[in-house]
C-alpha cells in the first residue's frame, strides 16, 4: 500500500474522527510543531548514542519523551480527546532530573549562548522547537479547551532540554559561551 493517499493535495487533512481541516489551522501547526520537536529530539538522540557516561541516561529519556510526545500529539489532533493524566507525573519527573542536573554544574549566573558541542547545540534546538510548539498548544488553547497537562509538560520540558544541553555541554567539557550585553 503506498504513503500517499492524494487526500491532501488541495490543502486539507483529516482529524480524528474524519473531520476536514485546512493544514494551516492552529490545531494543525500545534502538532505539527510536537512532530517537528520529536524529529529535533531525534538528531540529539543519534549524537548521543556517540558518547559515553552519565549521557546515555539523558538519550534513555530523551526516548520516552519521543512516547509522550507522540501521545500529545494524536491528542492535539483529535478535537474530542481525553486529558493525558501521567503527564503530571511526567511533570516532576523533569524538575527531579532538572535539579539533579543543575547540582552537579557549576551555576549559571549569566545569559548564555546555544551552542557547546554538538550535542549540547541539539538540545538548545530542541528546546526552541518545545518553546514554539508551547506558544501554538496556548494559542490553540484559547478557541478550544486543551489539557491544562500538556502546557505544564510543554513548558516543562523546555527547561528540561535547556539543562540537558548545559550538562552534556558540561560533561564534554565544552564551555558555555556568556552572553555579552552590548
């Protein structure tokens, strides 16, 4: 059976349930944007699997956020979903990672660049890709109710891939670059 199915070539998809929209509907862009984070976790992934130590926990996460964000995603796309209730635990889980993280660094007393290695630069990608799919998931959630879930763990998670970068940049020893105020 072929991928293509030429049903989109006039500019239209289908949600859950069938129903026809435009594809550049808010609901649309929000997850698409979670299917274009995943894919930005993805490139990380591969990186990570380069290298050794404490990482390979960071790239055994970094895959179970590929699960969730292909749950939040078909729950985007289906107007009539059901909330996501183990994001919530998912929720602490980040802020317990996040805080063990950020003890074994030196503190960040300064704006700093993306950038580090190339993996450290990958999750800062992944993490401005979190930050828009975030901004789509609340503009969506003005015309029609989404779970309050799915904003917490955006947002979450943003600050999850921001201290995964500055770890793995910390771990291979590459240095941060401070941001000079001009």
């Amino acid at each position: 059976m072929p991928i293509y199915t030429r049903k989109g070539d006039k500019g239209k998809t289908s949600l859950f349930g069938g129903i026809r929209i435009s594809k550049n509907n808010i609901r649309v862009e929000a997850y698409g944007t979670v299917d274009e984070l995943n894919c930005s976790i993805g490139m990380a992934i591969v990186e990570i699997s380069n290298i050794k130590n404490q990482i390979s926990k960071i790239k055994d996460e970094l895959i179970k956020i590929q699960n969730d964000l292909l749950d939040i995603g078909s729950n985007l796309a289906n107007p009539e979903s059901k909330a996501l209730p183990y994001l919530e635990k998912r929720v602490e889980e980040f802020e317990d990672q996040i805080d063990e993280m950020t003890e074994k660094m030196p503190p960040l007393r300064n704006f700093i660049l993306p950038g580090g290695g190339k993996t450290g630069a990958l999750l800062h990608f992944a993490r401005t890709v979190c930050r828009r799919g975030e901004r789509g998931i609340v503009e969506l959630d003005k015309s029609e109710k989404i779970d309050i879930q799915i904003i917490m763990y955006m947002n979450r998670l943003s600050d999850l891939l921001f201290t995964m970068a500055r770890f793995v940049n910390f771990q291979e020893k590459k240095k941060e670059v401070i941001w000079i105020k001009k």
